[in-house]
C-alpha cells in the first residue's frame, strides 16, 4: 500500500481491522470469506442483539468508514472480477438451457453479459443468482453489474 496500490493482503488486514473494531464495540464479526461472484471484496456480517439497530448500524459505519471503506474501494477499482469456477459452470449451463449461447470462455458477469448479449442481462443475472444461491444456501450474495 506504500505505492498507493492496494494489494489483496492489504485489503484482508483491513477486514481484520474492521472486525477488531467492531469488537471494540460489541458487535459480534462473522467473515464469510471472499465473494465467489466476483472475487474483488470480503463478505462479513456484525450484529449485536442487545443494541438498538440505529446503534449498531452507526459502530458498523463509522468502523468501517475509518478502516475499510478506502482501501476496500481502491481495491475493487483495480482488481478484475473473477467468479468461483463452479458458479461460472452453473451459470452457463443455466443460460445454455435458456437458449442462451455463451463463449464459454468468460471469467465474470460482465463477461456473461457481452457474451450472452445486453438483451439477456436480466437472464443473466437470474442466473448467476440462482447458481450462486444453489453452490452457496447459507451466504448472503450481492448479484449485480
């Protein structure tokens, strides 16, 4: 990060440190590992039930604010998305049996959309989540372009 590039270590220190502060706080961490979908950011769930959900947000925000939210940005912005093999797999066979043709040869959903074409975005996208949601039942996944 001294060069001003943000590694993929650097970005799991600061998840790290994020948790840590969100202990600070009482609010329990749970890393859920990278996103399989795209590969560019570190799923993770805080929550205390004994706080009020305006308090917990506000812990939440400003720890990550202060430890996560630049590094996380820089890191997405120069990293390229690459989704987990098996949901990518899943994905095209979903489309393939829509009739939808892919190259087989993309790597992300931005991949799936210029292959499949801008007219079957919603399909692709209803594909990768049902995929995603199949391979993954118990993580929360953001789908989306």
């Amino acid at each position: 990060m001294a060069d001003g590039s943000v590694s993929r270590s650097d970005y799991e220190q600061a998840v790290k440190a994020v948790g840590e502060c969100f202990a600070r706080y009482n609010l329990r961490f749970t890393d859920e590992g990278w996103d399989p979908v795209g590969n560019q950011t570190i799923d993770f769930t805080f929550g205390n039930p004994e706080l009020s959900d305006d308090e917990v947000l506000g812990y939440g925000d400003g720890c990550q604010k202060v430890y996560l939210e630049r590094i996380q940005e820089s890191f997405v912005a120069s990293s390229e998305p690459v989704m987990d093999p098996a949901i990518l797999k899943a994905s095209q066979n979903c489309l393939s049996k829509q009739g939808i043709q892919t190259t087989r040869n993309e790597t992300n959903i931005e991949d799936l959309v210029a292959s499949a074409g801008k007219a079957a975005f919603d399909d692709v996208l209803k594909c990768v989540k049902e995929s995603a949601q199949t391979l993954h039942p118990n993580r929360s996944l953001n789908i989306g372009v």
